[in-house]
C-alpha cells in the first residue's frame, strides 16, 4: 500500500518538474498574481536578459499597494505610486499580461481578487510577490509568498525552485463561543506558536472549528500564517470550497467542473498521514483577540492586561517587550479594555471581504462612532463594494461615522495617502501592528472586523461581546 | 550576479528578536522602479529622526560600525512581508553577510538570489561574535564562504554549515534562471502531462 499522504505532500508532488539528489526542486506554478510594488524588478530583469513570460495568460496582475481609497477620478496625486502603477500598466501590456486597472470594477487586493475572480482552485501552486499569497491555501492550493527574483523566475519559467517544507498540523477543535472569530483562531494560534513557530513549514489547519468556517473565515485564518513564519497555509478543499468557487468567471464549466470536482475530493489528506508536528487548541476556550506589542505574536483575549516585561525571564524578550511597550505607548498591567484608541481601519487581504464586513456592520448598526475616533471601512475588491452596497452596509457604516471608501490594501501598509499620524493609535483588522507599519510612529492593535467596529463605537479597545 | 568571495570586514551587532522588513525598509520606500539606491533608507526609522537627524545611539551610527559589512542579528531576522528592498537595502549600504540564530523564509530565499550570504549559527556562537563586536574596528571578522568557515579577530575559527547548492550559486555568481531555463525540456513535458491531466488548469 503506498505511503498515506498530506494535503501539502499530495499538491508537492503534483507539481514536481524536477528533484536533484541534494533535495532542490523544481515546482511548477499554476497561477501568478503579480502587483505594482513587487513586479516592476522583475520585468525589467526579463528585458535586460531578453527573456519572454513564458504563460501570460496564467498570471493576472493588478495595482492595489499605491492605490487611493478616495475619489479615483484625479487619478493618483503622488508621482512615485502614480509611476509604480503605470510601470505595471506598461508592463503587463508588453508581457501579455491581463489587468485589472485601477477604474476597473473588478480592481481590489490581489488576495481578494483572485478567489473572487475563481482563480484560486483547489490543488493548485500559486505565487504572488506578497507575503500573504498564503491567503489562498484556503482552498487547499499551494500558495507561497515570493520576492521579486523569484517572480522574475516564475515568469520567465513558470516555475520556483523550492526545497520541501516540513508538514504541520494545527487541529483547532470544540466550537467558537459567541463573538470569537476566524481572526481571534489564528491571532491565538500566532500566540501559542510564536511568531516564528511555523518557521521551516507549511500548516494545515484542521479540526471541526475550521471545516464551521466560511471560505471568508478560512482564507483570513490561511492569510496569517506567514505571521508564524509559516511557507504557508492549507485547508483541505471539502463541500464548502467547491460551492464557492463554483461559477466563478475563472472556475471550470460543465464536464470540466466535474472532472476538476473529482480529482479536488482526492486532495484532503490521507488517513494515518504523518505530520512532523501537530497542535491542538480549543476554539471554545477563546476569547475575542487583540495585539498589545509590535509582533503579531503579542496577542491576549481582550478581558486581559498589558503584560509586565519583569515577568519574562529571556533577556531577549524581555528587551523585546520593554521596546514594544516603549514603542506602543502602554504601562505594565493597564487592563486592555481602558485603552484609549484615535483611529480604526477595517479592510485588509485579512479581513476585506464581504463576511467581514457584515460581522463590522452588524456592531456598528444603529451606533456611532465615539466623537474622538476616526474610523474608515476599505472594501477589499469593487465587486465586495458592490455587494455591500446593495446589502446597505455602506449606510450602516455612513450613519455610524465611518468612512466608506474605494478598494485597496490602503492604511494595512500606508503606502497610500492612508496613513496614522505618529503616536496616533489604532484599532485595525489588518495583519501586522510593526512599528510604523500603519506609518511612522503609528500604534497598532490588531482584531477581528467585529472588535474593530466595536472600538470604533467605544472609543477605546472593547470586548464586542458586551455589545452585540 | 556578482561572485561571493571572502572577505574581511567589520560586524555590526543588532541583536533586537524578530527585526522584520518593514524596519528593515520601511514601506514607504517601496514606490520605486528600481533595485538601486537603497542603502539611504535602510532601517530608516531606527536610524532616523523623523527631521533626518540621525539617532546616536542605532548602531550603524557609530563609528566604526558605519562601515560595517556584516550584521549580527537575533532570532527569525526579516520576518514579515516578503520585499526583496530589504536585502537591496543592506547590500546597498555595504553589507555582504548577516550571521543570526535564525532568518525568515522569504528573506533567506531573497538574500541569497542576491549575492548576500546568510549564515546561521547557534544562540552562543552569535552572542560570542557580539561580544567581540563591542571591541569595535578591533572586531574585524573574515567570513570564508568556500571553507565555510568565519575566522575572529583573535585568530579562532567557527565553521558553519550552509545549503550546498546556494553556495554553488553564490561562488560562482550564478543565474538561478539561466539554471532553470536550462531544463526546459522537462518543463516542456510536464505541461504536456498535465494538459491530458488537468485540463482546466489550460483552460
């Protein structure tokens, strides 16, 4: 009888071209999403070599970093972003490369659009230039985050040289308790690791709270796992994934649907399949999350406390933690529920989709926003604007005091005009509360769509289950 | 890409856990074109005073550590997003190695396509290089990428272990592209597998 085999073992395998004795392979790589901060090295490297792509038409790229979240009719104001995303323009002309330009109604977060778009399918490799590529391991596709010499490399061979991750398994299981979601699994998961516990692997996350969960939910969990260091994130394709991808505009038709079902119902690991390491939490024992520090791994439920730098006994954490609090502005012991917040941003490839934004919209309805607070809605994709449009959400939020705006990874990573002031503090559905991430001298908390809208209502970090 | 050779040069500690690519370069730098010209904004909030004054107490501030060619770093080094500015960043400033406990995925696999060496040694063997470290222009270490070997000031070698075939790439400045182009055939015939295959992935 053959080896049982990972999901991850199962996709590895499909896609080797070529295994050398010392273990380097060579991966073929189905899909490429290519954006405008990563790809312009790229391009150039393909021409100064006179190298060809050699499958246009399996990438789709479009600019969403640089991107303004407000009236798009000026075009872009500032010259560098304005030139990065009409290099990619230029680019993807020349190379054959389908765009979605910024006025297009499909334009959004790379890792939004393709599985909107049905790019996204289970058993594929996929590789975007972003870290958090690994959003569409939800699927149960092999997607890994890239630099720009390995996009280079993907378009001119369609391929990626690789060595084999090691396999591990996260099993959350029980149920979520009321108010706790997909973000508060993986921001505790992120917690129990490590911020570099997933280093060396690729997670499968398992168990019956993740199969509860929407493709919304499973893509936000998959999109953090490179916040544990992880090569990237998998799901196992079941019912649930092969109803959302099906009828999408880049999904299979008719007998091709069903010969590309059939061969997905193969993918989920095989019984007795050996995993290098395996975890198991609890969904029922969590509580809704938030971030104090400055890695996604500084992480309690919100009923807790800033946590003292004294109690740790390793030095470098202990420097670390005394850093991150310098840094975030925060005192030893001060309850988390009487901190203070100025701004909330709720969009990101983590938490803009359109799930997220009835859970935020559910919080915010018949509220509004604490006078002192700031506090804008980013819609990952124009088809999630359009959606929410038509569900009313924009007025939910409107009414309450947020800002309803265009699509784009805006204030996750402030390369756009949406940025926080230094010292300014903010309660964010996005993936990374680094220092300056939201902009220089910015503070951020990171938590789920429903905790931001219930910050933004509280003026400081609250506990939504209090509100909802 | 340009061939890794030994060399000698001085080792600047930064032992911060964790340092990830946004401090590395921050993201506002990210809107250029180009790979060149990096070096200025390389860890540019710890280095810099939002006046541009610089901050005296960052390391590569003090001397003789502006000069310096190798980071010693702390654990999961270039963690976080996956832009290849970092490793331009420090190259262009003038480093040619980081030696830490441990790196990040993405930036392991970006240093490397670059001609810049990552070397991991255990937690003591880098706290040793950083005590050396503070004897500053004194704390000249030569880092030998064909004997695999790290030579300190005081004469006493470390070895190090590192992934045969990115030393290859890097001694002999290789193309990982021109490589892989190089199996093309094999390519060739693993697409045509997989249009009998899986023909909507051809679709």
């Amino acid at each position: 009888m053959p080896e049982p085999r990972t999901l991850f073992d199962k996709i590895w395998e499909s896609h080797l071209v070529d295994e050398r004795d010392d273990g380097v392979c060579l991966l073929y790589i189905d899909r490429h999403l290519v954006h405008e901060v990563t790809s312009p090295q790229a391009f150039d490297g393909l021409r100064a070599a006179g190298r060809k792509v050699r499958r246009p038409e399996a990438a789709l790229a479009v600019a969403d970093h640089n991107v303004p979240t407000t009236d798009r009719a000026k075009g872009i104001e500032e010259p560098e972003s304005r030139l990065q995303v009409e290099t990619l323009e230029k680019n993807c002309a020349e190379f054959g490369i389908r765009l979605f330009s910024m006025n297009d109604a499909r334009q959004g977060i790379v890792h939004i659009i393709g599985p909107e778009q049905g790019l996204t399918q289970p058993g594929m490799t996929i590789v975007c230039g972003d870290s958090h590529t690994a959003t569409h391991g939800a699927f149960g596709a092999l997607a890994i985050g890239i630099g720009t010499s390995e996009v280079e490399h993907v378009l001119a061979t369609q391929t990626l040289i690789q060595k084999r991750s090691r396999n591990m398994r996260i099993n959350v299981v029980g149920a979520p308790a009321f108010g706790v979601a997909a973000k508060d699994l993986i921001l505790a998961i992120i917690g129990r690791i490590g911020a570099a516990g997933g280093a060396g692997y690729v997670i499968e996350y398992a168990g019956p709270a993740v199969r509860a969960l929407s493709m919304e939910g499973r893509m936000t969990m998959c999109n953090m796992s490179i916040e544990a260091g992880a090569r990237a994130g998998l799901i196992a394709p079941d019912e649930t994934t092969f109803e959302y991808v099906k009828g999408r505009p880049l999904a299979p038709e008719g007998e091709a649907w069903e010969k590309a079902v059939a061969d997905w119902r193969t993918l989920p690991g095989d019984p007795g399949a050996r995993y290098d390491t395996e975890v198991t939490l609890d969904a029922a024992e969590i509580a809704p999350q938030v971030t104090w520090g400055t890695s996604p791994e500084d992480v309690l439920p919100i009923t807790g406390r800033v946590p003292d730098p004294a109690d740790e006994a390793d030095e470098g954490r202990r420097r670390a933690m005394e850093r991150s609090l310098d840094y975030m502005g925060l005192a030893p012991g001060t309850p988390l529920r009487e901190i203070k917040i100025d701004q909330v941003f709720i969009g990101s490839c983590t938490n803009a989709r359109i799930e997220d934004l009835r859970e935020a919209a559910r919080v915010a309805k018949g509220r509004a926003v604490a006078a002192h607070v700031g506090a804008m809605v980013v819609p990952g994709s124009g088809l999630v604007k359009r959606q929410a449009e038509d569900e009313g959400l924009d007025a939910v939020f409107t009414d309450a005091g947020f800002e309803w705006r265009e699509p784009g990874c805006s204030m996750c990573l402030a390369m756009n005009p949406d940025k926080l002031a230094p010292g300014e503090r903010c309660a964010s559905t996005s993936n990374r509360n680094f220092e300056g991430r939201q902009g220089p001298g910015g503070r951020t908390h990171l938590m789920s769509p429903a905790m931001a809208a219930a910050a933004a209502i509280a003026g400081r970090l609250a506990d939504v289950r209090e509100l909802v | 890409m340009k061939k890794f050779t030994t060399f000698t040069g001085i080792a600047a500690p930064v032992p911060a856990i964790n340092m990830n690519t946004d401090k590395i370069i921050p993201a506002r730098f990210l809107k250029t074109i180009k790979r060149s010209g990096l070096g200025v904004s390389l860890f540019k909030d710890l280095r810099f005073d939002p006046d541009g004054s610089e901050k005296p107490d960052f390391v590569l501030n003090q001397a003789p550590f502006r000069d310096a060619a190798i980071l010693l770093v702390g654990e999961n080094f270039g963690c976080g997003s996956s832009r290849e500015h970092a490793p331009w960043a420090l190259l262009d400033f003038g480093i040619r190695c980081v030696i830490g406990p441990s790196f990040a995925d993405i930036f392991y696999n970006n240093a490397f396509k670059n001609g810049l060496l990552l070397i991991t040694l255990p937690q003591a063997e880098v706290d040793a290089l950083m005590e050396d470290a503070g004897r500053g222009a004194n704390a000249r270490l030569t880092v030998d990428l064909e004997n695999q070997r790290i030579t300190r000031a005081g004469g006493a070698a470390i070895a190090f272990e590192i992934d045969p075939f990115r030393r290859h790439c890097l001694l002999n400045g290789l193309d990982d592209i021109g490589l892989t182009l190089a199996k093309a055939d094999k390519i060739d015939a693993y697409e045509a597998r997989q249009r009998v295959a899986r023909p909507w992935l051809y679709g």
